[in-house]
C-alpha cells in the first residue's frame, strides 16, 4: 500500500483529521499548539488558525463554518470571517481536565470525550451535546476518550477508552441517543501499541490508530481479527479519516510527543501528517446541522 506524506506539519499531537466535501479539503488540527490546519485538495494550499486554546476536534458545520472543541468547552467558527462563537462548557469545573476526541452523529448531536492533562485514571467522561445544547454524561470513569463510530445501520455505537486497550461496542437508539454496553469487540496486544482515534469503512471494518504501533491496523470489530496494517514509519499514530471526493484516501495523523530526542532522530517524520491509497473507501462523517 503507497503511503505519501500530505504535508510536513511537524506537530506536536496532531488530531482531528476530517474531510470537507464542499471546501474539497482535508483538516487536522495540533492539539497543543492550538493550531487549526486546511490543506486544499486541488490548489494544495494550506490554511491554518490558531487559538488561544487546545483545540481537539473538527467537525463540518453549514456553509464555511466548523465546529471545534477548545479546551473544555465546544465552539462554531467561520473560516471565513474567523468569528468564534461559544456553544457550551463541557466540564468547566475541572481545569485539570481537556476535550479530546468527537464526532457528531446521524441526528446532530455532538459527541465528545475528555482526559485529565495529568491523564489521572478515571478522570474523564464521555458526553453528549444534544440538540438543545445540554450536555449529557454517556460514560463515566474515562482516562484518555478517544476514537468513536457508528455502524451503518446506526444500531452500534464503537468506543476506545485508551489505556484499556479495547474498543467496546453499544448498544446504540439513533432517536433518543441512548446507549447500552454490549460487548468488548477488539482487544488490542500489547506489543501493538494503544489504539487512538478510528474510522470506519463502508464495509463496516473499523481502521484504528496506534499510538506507540507504527500504523493504523484495520479490525473486524464482528469477529475482533486483525484484517490489515498500514506500516506508518512513525510510532505515535494518532487518528485516521477516509478523505478524496472518493472517500478512497486515509489521512493519518502523528504525533512527535513523547519522543526523546534520539528517537526524534530516528524518526524525523514524527508529527507529520500521512495519506494512503485505499482498496476500500469510507463513510462520510455526519455533518452539525445546526
């Protein structure tokens, strides 16, 4: 499989990859840095934001407009006029905690997970901003809330709490946005890494990031095998998206955290952001309505 880099963005925790269909660009975002990054499809021109703040997640929103969380709180912002309007406190009473992971679902809720910076085990959450903006708590005794999916028929709901080295499948009702724990579906090995953020493919198979794994491994979350990995030549791996008008491409996120100088050596690469050529395309990400 061809792996090229997209652009050497040399972050510190790259995150957030999405595509936006009507900019024909892909986003990722350096969370620590609080920059916000757009790379052009066809003009290969990059644009980038930055934020007084740890910014985590995108989301595409109407017209030229995103949704980004920020530090501890979730935010629309127009990439055009760059105004930043506050949409709701996630946890605004633990400064020690930040937003990390998200993505909206078929109805338009924003789902969001966080970690403490100190990443205190059990610390964080897993929440739901429905509709109306209440913030709703989903799971609670989190450590580092990472990647999440939805099946195609919108019934199961896929989880990754980092450090448990698992995905776990709900139980998931598309109209009321209830979840109910089923089952573990992945377990990953140890000598493998920790699984970050994932995507799905419109085969239903989940590409899961591992951060400490050099790669992105694709996984029957059915049957828990191991089906594929992409050898990225990297150890942090952070997240994944399906980009191209085609949804045909990965774009795969890495991070050149934890890393000490003479493995920074060895892997110059860290922090750079990926593409792949696929066999398989993907689905396309749920869009904030609102």
């Amino acid at each position: 499989m061809q792996i090229t880099t997209l652009f050497p963005s040399q972050c510190i925790l790259a995150e957030g990859p999405l595509w936006h269909k009507e900019r024909n660009s892909c986003f990722w975002v350096d969370i620590e840095r609080g920059i916000l990054y757009e790379y052009g499809w066809d003009n290969r021109e990059l644009n980038t934001w930055s934020f007084d703040y740890r910014v985590t997640l995108v989301i595409q929103a109407n017209n030229n407009e995103v949704i980004l969380a920020l530090d501890r709180s979730i935010a629309r912002f127009d990439l055009e006029t760059e105004k930043l309007e506050w949409l709701v406190d996630v946890e605004h009473q633990l400064p020690n905690n930040r937003c990390n992971d998200g993505a909206c679902d078929s109805q338009g809720r924003i789902w969001v997970g966080t970690m403490a910076l100190d990443i205190q085990q059990g610390a964080a959450s897993l929440y739901c901003i429905e509709n109306d903006r209440s913030v709703v708590k989903k799971i609670s005794d989190i450590t580092i809330s990472n990647g999440l999916a939805w099946s195609a028929d919108d019934r199961t709901f896929y989880y990754i709490d980092t450090p448990t080295k698992m995905v776990q499948a709900y139980h998931y009702d598309s109209e009321s946005g209830e979840i109910g724990f089923d089952r573990t579906a992945i377990e990953i090995p140890e000598e493998m890494g920790s699984p970050d953020g994932m995507a799905i493919d419109s085969e239903g198979m989940l590409w899961i990031a591992h951060y400490g794994g050099f790669g992105v491994c694709r996984w029957n979350p059915e049957t828990g095998k191991l089906m594929e990995k992409i050898e990225i030549p990297v150890p942090n791996v952070t997240s994944c998206a399906f980009v191209g008008e085609n949804l045909d491409k990965l774009l795969v996120t890495t991070a050149s955290e934890n890393l000490s100088e003479e493995e920074l050596r060895k892997y110059p690469e860290s922090g750079n952001v990926f593409l792949a050529e696929m066999k398989v395309k993907g689905r396309p990400a749920y869009i904030y309505p609102f």
